[in-house]
C-alpha cells in the first residue's frame, strides 16, 4: 500500500492538529530493557492479583457466562454499579444511586465525553498546574482550552484561583486530582476542598474530582472528597479499576446527577456503545466478593515501601539543590530543580538509559521546564536505587 | 441530588442535541420476557465458546498474566495484530502488515474516529440508505451529515452513486456493508464491489468497508471483498470480533494505510488510550490456537438454521404483500410492507409482544416507514415461529 498516500488532504482538520501524547512516545522509546524507567503511570505488576482473578473468571463464566459475553448496557452492569454505589457510601461516604454512576472504558474515555457534554470546541476549564496529561490529550481533541492555576504542598492555591475566574469567569468547569495528583504526588487539604467547592458552587460551576489513587493511601488520615461534601449535585466524580485491580479491563466510572450521567450514557452510545462485559462481570466479582478489600492492603504495602526507597534514594544521592515532593499515596513524585531544563535533559538522561515524563507535558501551554515525574510503583527496587543515582548524575554533570 | 439540576445549562451545543438511539431505547422497552424480540442485533449466547473461553483465559494468564493485566499499546497487542494481518492475507486476500492494523473498542469506536479524523462538523459523507443505525450516531455526535443512496438486491446502486456524486461531489468517504448488510440482507454484487472502487478511486474518495458479517456465510460462494481489491490505499476496512466470537469483548479493528491508522491511534489517545489487554489476548489465543476457524462453522450451521426458520414462517404465516429479502448470512432480514407504517405499528407489536426495529431508524433523514429490521440469530426455534405469526397478525389487523 501507498506510503505516501495522495489521500491525506482527506483528513480533517481536527486530524490535523492532534499531537503524539508525550508519554505514549517516551513509552516507545524507554521499552528497551537496559533503561530504567521512571516515566510510565505503570501499577506494579506484582500488584496484580493473578490468582484471584482466575477463581473469579471461571465463576462469574460458569454462572453468568452468556451474559458475560454478550452486548451490556450502555451505563454498565447494574449489579457492579450498586456494589459500587454501596462501597462509596460505606467506604467514601458518597450517596449516590447505581443510576448516578456510569462504567466507561477507563477514566480517559469519561475525561474525553466530559469534555463533549460540558464544552463548546474554544471554550475553557480551569485545572491544577501541572495536571494529569491524559486529561490535557482528551480536552485538546475537543479543542477545549485549559487555563491553570498554580499549587503548593495543600494543592490548588485558591487565592491564585480566584484570581483567575476575575480574567476567566466562565470556566466550564474545574478539574482537579486532590488524592497524590498526577503528576505532582500533592494531596489538596481538607480546607482547601471546602473552599473550592464554596467558590464553585456560588458561581454554579461544576468540579470534576478525579480520584484514581485516593484508595492507595500510604500513610495519615483519609480526606474526605469533594463529592463527599457536594450538596446540589455540582461534583462529577471519577474512579477506575486500574489502579486497585488492573489497567487491562480498561474499566473506569463517573458518579454524578442523573442528567450528566444520561448525557454520558447518549455519547458513549456514540462513540463505543459500552463498555466490556467481560471486564464488568470480573470487577463485580473483585469488588462483591471481598477480594477488592483484600488486595487494597498489599497494594499499598507494596507501594508504600517503593515510595520509601525512592525517597531515601533521593535524600542519598541527589543534589542539595534538587526539589521533591513525599506523597501520602498514588504512583508518582515530582522533582524540580530550579533554573534546569528537563526537556533538554531528557537527552543526557535517555543516554545515560534513565526516563522520566518531561514536566511540561503537564502543563497545557508547555511551560514550566524546571520539573519532571517520577513514577515509583513499577520498577524493581534495585532499579530504583540505580535509576535515582543515574538521574543525580544526569543533574550533577548537566545543569 | 438535585434532579432538576439548574447545572442543565452548562451542557455543550452537542450535548443538546444528542438523542438517543432508537434500538438503545427499544432494547430497554424488549427487556421484558413476555415479549419475542426481533430487535436486537445480539449474536445467539449458543453461539459462544465458553469452554474453550475458559481454556484460553487460564492459559494466556499463565503464559502472559502479568502483560495481560497492564496498560497496552493504543494501536493493540503486537501479536494479535500480527495474527490478524496473516489471516487476512489467507482467508480474505488482503494483504496488510500488522503496523496497518488498529484495535478498537468494538467497531463502533472504528466509525466514531473515522468520522473524526476525515471530515469537519457540517461536511458530509455517503452511505447507502438504509444504513447501520450505530454509523448514524456516530457520525452525527460529530455533526457530520449522511447522504443516502438507494440498493437494490445487489447492494448499492452505482448509477445512483453517480448521481448522488453530481449534487453532493466532495464526500468526505463512501461508507458500505457489503456482505449481508445491517439491516437489510443484502449483499453487494462483485460488479458492484469494482464499480464502486473504480469511482471512489477516480475522484479520490475513501471508502470505508465495514465488514462485521463476511465471516457468517451461509451459502454461496464468497465475494472479494473490496479491499482485496485496493491498490491506492482508499479503502479503510473494518471487522470485529463481535460476531465471531462475542460481543463482551469490545474488540474490532481497522485496517488501512499506515498513515490513516497513525491519524486513528492519536484519535484513540484521547478517546480511551488502548483497548483492553484481557480481550486481546483472549482474541490472540482465539485465532492463532485455531479455536476461531473451529468455532465460526459452528455459528454459520445455527445461523443458517434460524434464518430457514424466520423465512419459511414468513412463508407459511405472511400475507402475500409483505416483502422481505433472503440473506445469504449474517444477522438481519428487512421486511417491508408498501404503504405500512411501521413507527406507528410498532405500538402495536408491543401489544402483541412481538418487538423489531423500526426501518426509519436506518436512515439518517429517517424517511422511509414501510420497512422493519428483524433479527434471527438471537431468538429460540420456537419464538420465530410464533414472533412470526405475531407480526403476520399485526400486518393483517392494522395494515
């Protein structure tokens, strides 16, 4: 077939402008096995609770088989959203019906139809800066603006936040990760919670809190969410499997009112029909019959301990002058050493067969060039130790 | 939560103007089992392999556990894809490599980006008419608009197209169901097949071939599909693994030059990442083990009997004026009845118990109401016979 094919100026113009996301290209390059990689949002896969899963399979196929397999509803399996509906009221004190939640195919694609359903292509939200670049992926296909507000260790500054509605009073909505965000690892303070939700709900703006790792918390005391504290139904919320199970269900869901969630339900008919049964069976299992509960703990103990080798790592060999943040939770830190250019580093780093996510793929404008992420969860321990001391002298010789 | 969120008027244009499918709507109406249902485009849960499921699961968890269960590569597995390239090359002449295969979540996911990356908001595209009703919400939740073109019982007519071509002459693709189309049956001619090409080619329009059904042939000989018969790289086609094995797995793909798979795999960044791991090593175990090319023969033998049972019920019970046609494979038959109404008469089906999908919900200007789509792959021997005699009575009393 035609390399070089005549029909391009057959695309459109959005297929024009989209861009390679910056993780999925360093994902190609760092999967070499001699670099150690800090880069990917990968869970660990010892976390992965193998057999389980295999007692589950044949149960929910031996009992629900032809179910399983066939087309599902496009909200998802009913059952799943009322086991769901009853773990967030006993586990996250969240009160909501199995007809406020929707299952979706990972939370990229409910980031992706919340993007549909509350924006007009040029219009902007308002985020954290940095923020999640998945998010920065399925707004910019909307081409949906991104205004960010800057954090500090009690998350979003709402001081700064204020400060931007009086330039952008309109936001369509806010979108924030207040458990260990990604990718700065910084959990948003109770008070800061309340206030943001006081200062969205007086302009009847709707917040989408975003919550894939609020389960994996290490260490202190849970912060009660958003929606938790969300009186007149302006907190979507979002949660998946690919954190406290696997990525490879794809399987994500937003709880919000009524309305939202049939507006979700109309463009997810559009754009997959629904979500994989045989994913939603499985995690109805995982969630219905204790093993969910189960393997929350040995996750975290897992991770806990990576988190701890990484920091130690950095406390021994980096630089006096190299930042870092010590998240409670979740997968990554984020490092800044004042004045340096990671984008230019990435080169030295990759040579020295060490990765990292550039910080500015956090960033909607591509500012900030002074940071990068550092995934903990997935690589070996010994690797990690490696890879920090490798980064150090990345930092020592280049900056 | 508030159900009558004054937050409504924060929804996108877009959002106001989603409706929800017809057949969506009608499968929450059909779910009582009192009523025989025709409506529904659902593969017979008889026709899943649940053993050999079961056999592939264990084993691929064993072999591939821990990269079954993690994040995957947006275009899909490697292996399966590679799979998939040389069973076309064998079974269907098409000769693609493996970097021109993308996975999607299902075939809806496959028209929903195509849309995307080939034509802007208000431009437009040709189909036949009627069409698949699944093309028409995922081309209009991006505001792109059908033009239908008549078939007759060898599918699409060209002198038709040309027509159509002289008022409408920049197309952003041409998109058909050549083998036992959704919803009518009918199957297109090879005479039509190269026509079709040989005018798409000149003017250098895409074709986009979407393919589900080619597999369930129930007799005759097999007809070249038209990317077999490509040689520019203008036809973008389109399977699943839906109908041959089972729809829970959310699993299609797309096959087509590699720039238009590198469009569709930006596309599918923001819309969901990758599709689910689980579901392509499971499809991968499913071909290459051979239990794919077991299994399909299987499906054709109940297929075909269902299909001699609704026809010869037509036969038996029918009054003489209502036509049908007689698909040689895949799912659907289209009945129609000169002068019925069938928007009007589907209350009356309910009545009776007997549901279908209405013929205006395959047509994007959702003209023409003489005609049904009914299904005969999902229900038992007996509910043909007598949904059969239902409808035959509807016809009788109310036309």
């Amino acid at each position: 077939m035609a390399m070089n094919n005549p029909l391009n100026k057959k695309f459109s113009d959005l297929a024009g402008t989209m861009k390679p996301s910056a993780i999925r290209m360093l994902l190609r390059v760092t999967e070499s096995p001699d670099i150690i990689s800090f880069g990917g949002g990968l869970p660990n896969p010892e976390s992965f609770p193998l057999e389980e899963l295999k007692e589950i399979f044949e149960e929910q196929l031996k009992i629900n088989g032809k179910k399983m397999l066939q087309y599902g509803a496009t909200e998802g399996l009913k059952s799943l959203n009322r086991a769901l509906a009853e773990r967030m009221r006993i586990k996250e004190d969240i009160d909501c019906l199995p007809e406020e939640i929707l299952q979706t195919t990972g939370s990229q694609e409910a980031l992706y139809m919340l993007g549909k359903i509350f924006a007009n292509p040029g219009e902007y939200v308002i985020s954290e800066a940095p923020t999640y670049t998945g998010t920065i992926t399925a707004l910019r296909a909307s081409n949906i603006n991104m205004i960010g507000v800057p954090m500090d260790d009690d998350g979003i500054i709402v001081d700064e936040l204020r400060k931007t509605l009086k330039d952008y009073p309109d936001p369509r909505f806010i979108y924030v990760i207040p458990n260990f965000q990604n990718p700065t690892g910084i959990t948003m303070s109770y008070e800061r919670r309340r206030e943001l939700l006081e200062i969205a709900s007086e302009r009847g703006i709707i917040i989408i809190e975003d919550d894939p790792y609020g389960n994996l918390r290490f260490e202190g005391s849970k912060i009660p969410s958003i929606k938790s504290m969300d009186r007149d139904g302006s907190v979507v919320y979002l949660s998946t499997f690919s954190k406290v199970l696997a990525p490879g269900f794809r399987l994500g869901y937003v709880i919000a009112t009524k309305d939202i969630v049939e507006k979700l339900n109309l463009a997810k008919q559009a754009v997959d029909l629904a979500s994989s049964t045989i994913s939603e069976y499985i995690a109805e299992g995982y969630v219905t019959k204790g093993y969910m509960d189960r393997q929350i703990p040995k996750i975290i103990s897992l991770y806990r301990h990576k988190r701890d080798m990484m920091i130690e790592s950095f406390e021994e060999y980096f630089p006096g002058d190299v930042e870092y943040t010590r998240p409670k939770g979740g997968m990554f830190t984020w490092v800044t050493k004042k004045g340096a250019n990671t984008d230019k580093l990435f080169q030295k780093a990759m040579e020295m067969k060490v990765a990292y996510v550039v910080g500015s793929a956090f960033y909607f404008d591509e500012s900030n060039h002074e940071s990068m992420r550092l995934n903990f969860t997935y690589s070996t321990d010994e690797d990690i130790v490696e890879g920090v001391k490798r980064l150090a002298e990345v930092f020592r010789r280049y900056t």
